[in-house]
C-alpha cells in the first residue's frame, strides 16, 4: 500500500516505467526508520547462532503478524537471547533494497514485490518462506454515481500504485468484464486514478474519484467518507483466500542461520494461532503497535471492519502469487517470470509438523 511521499512516488514510478519488470507494492504508514519494538531480550536467555536477527514490515494492519508478534513479544521468546532489531517500511522496494543490503534479514511484504525483487536479482536474493495474511482488499465506490459492476464503466477508480498489487487485480478484473484500459496511462472503458492511499480518501471527499480498489485500512476509511463496499476481492478467489502479505529471507541468512529463521517463523506461526484465539485483544494489540510506529491509532469504524476482511494464516497460498503474477503479464506490466524456486517451505514445513499442523505447499514454485 502506498504511503510514500509524492516526489518519492513520481521517482519510484519514472523508475518503474523504464523497467520490464514493473510490481510494486507499498506500505501504511510511516517511512524507513529503525526501530525498538516489542519484548527485551530476557537476562540469561540463551542466543541462537546469531546475536541478532533483523526484522522488517509495514505499519499496517496486513502485517499484523508482525505486529502483534513483537508487541506482544512472541517472535522474541521463540529466538530467546537472540535480539530482535526492527525497521519499518512504507514501500516494497525500498524493504527490497535493505534486504539486498543486509539491512533486514527477513521480513514481512506483499506478494508483488517478492516476485520483483526475486525476478530482478536472477533468483539470488530471497525466498518466501511463509504466509501471514490474506484478504482485506475491497472496490469501494460513490453509491451515488455506481450502484452496480456495471456502473464502473467510464467511472473514476483509484488504485496506489502503477502496478501495484491492487492495480495488477483491478487491471485484471476489468479485462475479465471484456472493457478495454491502457495498462500505463490507465485510459480507457475505466479511468485508472493510481493515487497514493494516504490522500486517496480527500480524493474521494472532492469528487476527483468515483471509488477504489484498496487495501484495508484505506477501504473502510472511504466507507466512513460515505463510500460503499461494491466487492470484495476475496469473492473472486478460490476459498476466498489470496495472498496479501508474506515472508521473505535472504538467502544468505536462511543459509546460515536456518536455526533463527525457524524460531522466527515458530513466532509467527504461534502469533496467528494467538491472533485467532484472541481476536478482540490482537486488534486492540496491533493497534497499540500502530500507534507507537505512527503516533496515531486506528478510530474503532475504521480499525474494526478493516480487521475483520483479513485471514491470519501460515499457509503463503502459493498458487495465488503464481496467478497475481500472470495477472500481471496479462496485463502487460511483467515480462514472464521464472518462479521457480521462490519458496522454501522446508522451515516452515517443520514448524508446522511439531505444532501439529498440516504442511503447506508451493504449488510446484518450491526449492525442492
């Protein structure tokens, strides 16, 4: 989701346009900073093979795994002495960046700048190594200008990005009704507005835009401005699951620290199981991270809706990314991508074997 500053935004896009490989994806929230979040190491606490494990992820409510697992400092318990540093992002490509700098060593970030950054380094860089959330994306309009899918013909929608994740699957949704757009410009049977999430709401308050195709927390602020939920993205998914955010690694530190990257993914496997056993206390807990990472908290119409359209889950839905990616190439915004080997599930695999759970798979994307 895009929170970035407008001068970044015009940067990153002049950037992405001369590129073949075009998925973006960017965060709520406030821009790249190092911080200390979350459960102090315990006094005599035995260390893993590392000092330190370098954590990232947005200030966003899709990445509530990660921030309800270090506020409520279950990620650091399952790494014991080895501390946990924190940075915050507001943009896929710049969580890449630090990831390919040695910055982070893992984090928490949408699907479509996973297969960019994997794509663009050859297949070096990373590998995602689990789920965490699903949903939480809606197409939300003015019920006074469209009261039906067919109305949005010849509207104004916004999306935040060009080629972002949400661009990718609204691109894609208007191909599937036969309308034609212009995948750059966003000309055509539909107006594509991209417009960054944090001014999209004061968009749609002046009648700029018709609507949005957005991630949560964006889509229920616009239903407090007097939008309406239109569909929900989930609707058009198999189980009504898609990937929305995910777990990366390097893969030089999944190499020599595969110990610290099992204790975090036992983390956060254990952090959804709390999440889904504590539903009201993990709202109220990621909203008091939000709070601490942007000085400002979720108001209950905009926090409670917003949590309730995404699923926590360890399962990364592999078969989803592979399906945004060719969305993508439908579209004309990514050259065809070799993913095989974007997944190494081994770790996760065998947390969720000594949790009990079932194994997951990676739908034919996977190392092995």
């Amino acid at each position: 989701m895009s929170a970035a500053r407008p001068l970044t935004a015009l940067r990153t896009l002049a950037a992405l346009v001369a590129l073949p490989l075009l998925l973006t994806a960017c965060g709520y929230g406030s821009e790249s900073a190092d911080d200390e979040q979350g459960a102090e190491v315990s006094a005599g606490a035995e260390k893993l093979s590392a000092d330190e494990v370098k954590i990232g992820y947005f200030p966003n409510l899709t990445h509530a795994t990660a921030l309800v697992g270090i506020e409520q400092g279950l990620l650091q318990k399952e790494l014991g002495g080895t501390k946990i540093k924190t940075s915050t992002f507001n943009a896929g490509p710049s969580e890449i960046e630090a990831l390919n700098a040695g910055s982070i060593d893992i984090g928490w970030i949408g699907p479509s700048p996973s297969i960019n950054g994997y794509t663009k380094s050859g297949g070096k860089n990373l590998r995602i190594i689990g789920g965490s959330a699903s949903g939480g994306v809606k197409l939300v309009v003015n019920p006074k200008k469209i009261k039906s899918l067919d109305d949005v013909k010849g509207k104004k929608i916004a999306t935040p990005q060009l080629g972002n994740t949400q661009d990718v699957a609204f691109l894609n949704w208007i191909a599937e009704q036969g309308w034609k757009v212009d995948a750059q410009s966003g000309k055509g049977d539909v107006s594509v507005v991209r417009t960054d999430n944090k001014i999209t709401p004061d968009a749609y308050k002046s009648g700029s835009i018709d609507g949005a195709w957005v991630p949560e927390p964006t889509a229920s602020k616009l239903v407090t401005e007097g939008a309406e939920v239109l569909l929900d993205e989930a609707d058009l998914w198999p189980d009504k699951k898609f990937v929305i955010t995910n777990i990366i690694v390097s893969q030089s530190f999944l190499k020599e620290h595969p110990d610290v990257v099992e204790a975090v993914l036992r983390g956060s496997v254990k952090t959804n199981k709390w999440i889904g056993d504590n539903p009201d206390e993990a709202r109220t807990s990621a909203n008091a991270a939000l709070k601490k990472l942007t000085g400002k908290e979720l108001p209950a119409d905009v926090l409670d809706p917003a949590w309730e359209s995404i699923t926590f889950l360890d399962d990364p839905l592999a078969a989803t990314l592979d399906a945004q990616a060719e969305h993508a190439v439908q579209a004309g915004l990514l050259e065809k991508p070799y993913l095989k080997g974007i997944y190494d599930l081994g770790p996760l695999n065998k947390v969720l074997t000594d949790e009990g759970g079932d194994k997951v798979g990676a739908a034919g994307l996977g190392t092995e």
